[in-house]
C-alpha cells in the first residue's frame, strides 16, 4: 500500500512541502484543475505537474479526476468527440509515468452535502447530507463551492442539464458507461493506466438524477461489464458506508478477489437517520466504517495501490476547503499507516489470519 494524499495544485493553500511532512505518505494525488471537462489534457502540462510533485520529493501516484464530460453520460452525439478525448487524455497521463485515473460517472453534481461545517460535540466541523435538507438548499452551493468539481453551472446551465437527465433511465445510464468503457479501458490498457471509477456520494439518486454506482453489485457490474484488469474501482468507504446495505469489508474481499480495487480513499461517516449522515475523523470508534476491517480485507487481498484519507474535519482553527484541511487529514493519514502495519505484522506472524 503507498499512502498518499490530495493536492488540488498551486491553488492549494496547503504547501507541498507541508504534504511531505506527513509521517509515511509518499504519493501526491492531482489533476489539471484549469482544462475544462472534455478537452484533452496537454501532455507538457501534466509533466510540469509532475515534475513539481518530484522536485517536493513525492510522486504523482494518482490523477484524481479528469472529469467525464456530461454528453458522454448523457450520451449525446458529441460524445464520440469526447470519448476520444478523453483517450488522447489518458495517453497523456500515461506519458507521465502516472498510472492510475480516479473518475466517477456522477450526473450533473460530483458529491454532495447540505451542510459544509456542521459543529461537532468537540468544537470541530465536519461535512453532512441529509435528505430532507436537500429539498431546501439553495443548489448555488453544490454547483459553485464545492471542491473536486471542474464544472460550474449557472442556473439555466443547471435547469437544462437536469431537464436533459429527467429522460435518462437508470438503464441507460449503464449503457453510456458501457459505452464509454468500452472505448476507454483498451486505451487504458495498453497505456499501462489503471481507471479507478469512484462510487457516487451520497450512494443513492439525488434531486432527481440517476445514480448507479451505490454498492458491491454494482462495482462488481461495472468491473465484469469490460473485462480488462485496466478497469477497476476507487474503493471509498465513505461514499458507499451512508446506505447501511453496504458491507464494506464483504466488498473489499470480493473486489480485491477480482483484483479490481485500484485506489482506495478512506474517510468515516456517522449514520444519524435514513439518508441522513456527517462525517467524523478516520478512526472506527468514531463512525460506522469498520476501518480496522476494511483494512484487513485489503490487505488480506495482497492490495499494493495508493490509498488516501479522504475528507477530514477542520480542526485547531484550520480554514480552508471544506473536507480538505491539512491537520485531520494528516492524522487520518498516520491512524491509516498504523492499522496497516498492525494488520501488516499480525498477519505476516499468524496471528488472527482468517
Ligand atoms: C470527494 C472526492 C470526489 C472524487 C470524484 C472522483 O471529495 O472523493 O470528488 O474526486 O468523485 O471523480
């Protein structure tokens, strides 16, 4: 396992040289944050990224996202275009030397809260969802401030994507992925690129548009759908763990016996009523991930790909991108590390093998 952690670029108020200081992580996950979803990503821009990341003396493990166009999901005739840009994407990516592309296929709204600094009992603020507050949020928050999102949308941009969507059936939207992996994977494949699709979060439809990919069957759908070690999964607890349907380490050990789980973010999240959750830090006393199982699954399953702490709280006065401070994600970082070596050593000395 190669610990790493999300940098969104010069952007980021977090210094490189901060990144480097976390105890044990060596990767740095990116992307070109200024091309717009479906354009191809210049080959001398991801190399410059690259080279930045080397010279703070980490690697760029994971590009994390570049960004499906929405006329692919939609699958809108401009998606052959598309389609082979994002190829053209990859080949660039893979003439940097990097090796795995985090994407998801997410209509319209990549994730979602309703509230970006719900206080915690310990003077902490954490990202929640509740689906009752959806209905009343003003969509400018999801569409403007969240972080990860390359797109933004102005209201009529917003009313015509949704009305686009409201004839698109759960159905069809497995076909375009279909589609889209079909093209994809095999460019993937022979460019040595690991696609790494992340679940939708939260992992249920949302304001009306068609979410699929929610649970073990459905990432185990999408990995057989195009039967390519090329295509595989982001394994993010926190994104499937809010439908209490999810068995996380069930799905680790049945993706991992695939071979399929490419990336891995880990983050907690506390259940606080149907379709109601907020996060919390990393450890499992603390949400309803079982972190501890969910690494040991991982493990168990010879896992040797990048993981990151995902989302963490803003703590010790910290401003800065909601979900992406420095301090708890460090610290998720370090609890991450150690559950591993633990699980590591107790099971190269036999002890607690299963
Ligand atoms: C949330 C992130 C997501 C993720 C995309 C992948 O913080 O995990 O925004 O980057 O869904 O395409």
């Amino acid at each position: 396992m190669q610990m790493t952690f999300r940098w969104f670029g010069q952007s980021d108020s977090i210094p490189l040289r901060h990144v480097r200081q976390i105890p044990a992580v060596v990767g740095v996950v990116s992307a070109l944050y200024d091309v717009a979803p479906g354009e191809i990503w210049p080959a001398p821009d991801v190399d410059r990224l690259a080279s930045t990341i080397d010279e703070a003396g980490l690697r760029f493990a994971v590009v994390e996202s570049i960004p499906v166009h929405e006329d692919i999901k939609l699958g809108r005739p401009a998606r052959e275009r598309l389609i082979d840009n994002y190829c053209a994407s990859v080949e660039s990516v893979a003439a940097a030397g990097i090796t795995t592309v985090c994407y998801n296929f997410m209509p319209v709204f990549d994730w979602m809260r309703t509230d970006l600094a719900m206080s915690l009992p310990d003077g902490s603020t954490a990202l929640a969802f509740d689906e009752a507050a959806l209905a009343e949020i003003k969509l400018a928050i999801g569409a403007s401030d969240l972080p990860g999102w390359s797109t933004r949308y102005d209201a009529a941009a917003l009313a015509s994507l949704r009305n686009a969507y409201s004839d698109i059936s759960e159905d069809a939207l497995w076909e375009h992925l279909e589609y889209f992996l079909l093209r994809v994977a095999p460019v993937a494949e022979s460019a040595g690129v690991k696609l790494a699709i992340h679940p939708d979060d939260p992992p249920w439809p949302i304001l009306g548009l068609p979410r699929i990919v929610t649970s073990g069957a459905a990432l185990e759908r999408i990995v057989r759908m195009v039967d390519t070690p090329a295509n595989g999964v982001t394994f993010c607890t926190g994104s499937l763990a809010p439908d209490p349907a999810n068995d996380l380490p069930a799905m680790a050990r049945r993706l991992g016996d695939l071979r399929r789980i490419h990336f891995v973010h880990c983050r907690n999240i506390k259940r606080t009523g149907a379709r109601s959750f907020h996060e919390t830090a990393h450890p499992s006393s603390l949400g309803d991930v079982d972190m501890f199982e969910v690494m040991r699954a991982l493990h168990q399953r010879g896992f040797a790909g990048p993981m990151r702490p995902d989302h963490g709280r803003m703590i010790w006065d910290e401003r800065g991108r909601p979900g992406y401070g420095l301090y708890d994600r460090a610290l998720g970082a370090t609890y991450l590390q150690g559950l591993w070596e633990g699980v590591s050593r107790s099971e190269s000395s036999g002890a607690n093998a299963v």
